[in-house]
C-alpha cells in the first residue's frame, strides 16, 4: 500500500459508519412504527430496509474498493399482519385489522448486528489512529 492508499482505510471505515448509523436509525423507525395502523400513504406501515453497495473505483485498470455506500431504502414487500379486532377503529367489514410488516425479534438482531459493525468500524479507526501515533513516536525517535 503506497502513502496515497494510506488514509483510504478511514474513508472505508468512515464510510461504513455512516451506513451502519443510517441503518440503525431506520430500524428504530420500524420499531416505533411497528403497531401503527394508519400511514401516510394509507393503510398500515411497511417496514423499511436499507440497502448497502460497495464503492469500488478504478486505479491502474484495477477496481480497489473505497468502502460502502447506501443504496436505497426499500419497503418490504411482505405481507401485513391480519389479526381479528372487530372493537378497532381500523377494522374492515370483518373485524380484521391489518397490522405492519414489523417482526420485533427480526429488528432486534438487524439492530444489534447493526451496532456491532459500527462497532467493529469504530474499532478500526481507532486501531490505526494508534498506529499513527506509534509511527509518529517512532520517526521523532
């Protein structure tokens, strides 16, 4: 790794911090959302995922990957929830109420593996921050 690649791994690291706390805040929307019946669009939430893509540039005619980026936030497309309530304000015709997309358990562990790779990129930077200094102490000699 030459000198000019040096700083690159911050750039990853930053990069993919930034992604993981994206990450986490839309998890937290899917949780505080995850009883709403009533959306803007109408009907229940849909829950929401995010999107990760690699950065990858071309140096020399050889891709070398600068971290991570978003690439959208998508709604899933799975099926709400029906559960019979017939006293709800929301209930149809049956007494069914549509529920959101939401599993508790599912956005539990998107969220803690979430924050363990912002975690583990935080850990990174502050690996080669030490290493830096280290370096520094060394060339002072």
């Amino acid at each position: 790794m030459g000198f000019d690649n040096i700083f690159a791994i911050t750039q990853i690291s930053a990069s993919g911090l930034s992604a993981e706390r994206l990450r986490m805040e839309v998890i937290a929307n899917n949780l505080a959302n995850a009883f709403s019946t009533r959306s803007i669009s109408g009907g229940p939430y849909r829950r929401k995922d995010v999107v990760f893509e690699a950065v990858l540039r071309n140096r020399l005619g050889k891709p070398e990957l600068h971290g991570v980026q978003v690439a959208g936030i998508e709604d899933d497309p799975s099926d709400f929830v029906r559960v019979y309530q017939p006293g709800h304000p929301d209930a149809d015709a049956d007494g069914y109420v549509l529920y959101p997309n939401v599993s508790l358990p599912l956005e539990m562990v998107n969220l803690l593996t979430a924050s363990r790779a912002y975690e583990a990129n935080l850990k990174v930077l502050q690996t080669f921050r030490q290493m830096m200094e280290q370096a520094l102490v060394l060339l002072r000699g």
